[in-house]
C-alpha cells in the first residue's frame, strides 16, 4: 500500500516543456490548434485533462505526435516510494525518484570515481548520509562529514571522493531536462 501503481498521466507539464521550448506563447498555441488561451493554460496546469482531439491539435500546433507528448508525461500519482534494495553489493547508485519529473534524487553507496569530473547543468544539493566525502569545486577542496550539505550552483564543475568506508551520499538536482530560469533584473 501507498507504492507507485499505473495511473493516469499528467499532460500538461509535458505540453508547457514542447511549448517553452520551442518559445511559443499560449495565444499562437491556440491560434494553431483552434483552441481557447484559457483551455490550453488549464491543460498545461493539470486542472483540465483534453480529449483524444484536443491533445491532437495541441501536439500538432507543437509540431509533434499525442504520442510524444504522452511519452513525455508525467504520472499522475503525487506520491512515490521507491523501497531501498539491500541486495546489491557496494559500490552502488540509486535513483531515489522514479519517471521524469522537475527534481532529480540518487543515493551514493560506497566508493566514487574521484577522477571524474562532474559539471550538472542546474543547481543541485549533496548530503552526506553518513560516512564522509572530499568534493572539489571551483578550485577549493571542501570536507563534508556526516549531516553536512554542499549546494552546487548550475555549471559549476566539481569532482568528489568518499574518504570513509560505507559513504552514503544523497544528492538532489533540478533535473536536466528543465530549463532554470534566473531571476532577472527589474526594469
């Protein structure tokens, strides 16, 4: 009880993404696909779910397939449980999170390719669960012990090292696939 089971998708996080991207606003959506600016906001904002139709005009005036845009959906389940698996041997990495959602979650068990550098394109928060790690960023050495947090700003490169046995490190990002937008300067 309370795990993740199939249900329906949300659309409209899938539809803003298609639109964003390709930098259309809502009025030249719905002037393509015949559909009303506040019908469209309610698909993109989940309060309405459109029709077979409607999500066709819609994928068609984003220049892509009902099928695309359902692939690119997310779960309409606002809670998730992702059960740990103590089966597998160290070192290991887990994501915390299931399907494409705005954050991001992976548990690091163990070991870690110090050699390997690491440049995220949003902003993301690593805490040391326990054990403790050694991470490079901007050309500073930090030590982060047990309950310790790093916050990394997007872009910034950065390497990292258990120093203890049975290091677990949980890091949570903005995921990929979203654009963060800074704030800008007012006029």
């Amino acid at each position: 009880m309370g795990d993740h089971k199939e249900q329906p998708l949300r659309v409209g996080a899938a539809v803003r993404r298609r639109r964003r991207a390709l930098e259309l606003t809502l009025a030249v959506v719905a002037a393509r696909s015949g559909l009303s600016v506040p019908f469209l906001s309610q698909i993109e904002n989940d309060r309405a779910r459109p029709s077979t139709s409607s999500l066709e005009k819609v994928a068609d005036a984003l220049r892509t397939t009902a099928v695309e845009l359902l692939a690119a959906a997310d779960p309409a389940c606002s809670v998730d449980v992702v059960r740990a698996d103590g089966t597998e041997p160290l070192p290991r990495t887990r994501s915390l999170v299931r399907g494409h959602h705005q954050m991001h979650a992976s548990e690091f068990t163990g070991d870690h390719d110090a050699a390997r550098e690491l440049q995220c394109r949003n902003d993301q928060l690593m805490y040391v669960a326990d054990g403790a790690v050694e991470i490079e960023a901007e050309g500073r050495a930090y030590r982060l012990g047990r309950g310790d947090t790093l916050y990394l700003t997007g872009g910034v490169r950065h390497r990292w090292r258990a120093t203890e046995s049975d290091t677990r490190v949980v890091v949570v990002a903005v995921a990929e696939h979203i654009e963060a937008v800074r704030d800008r300067p007012r006029r």
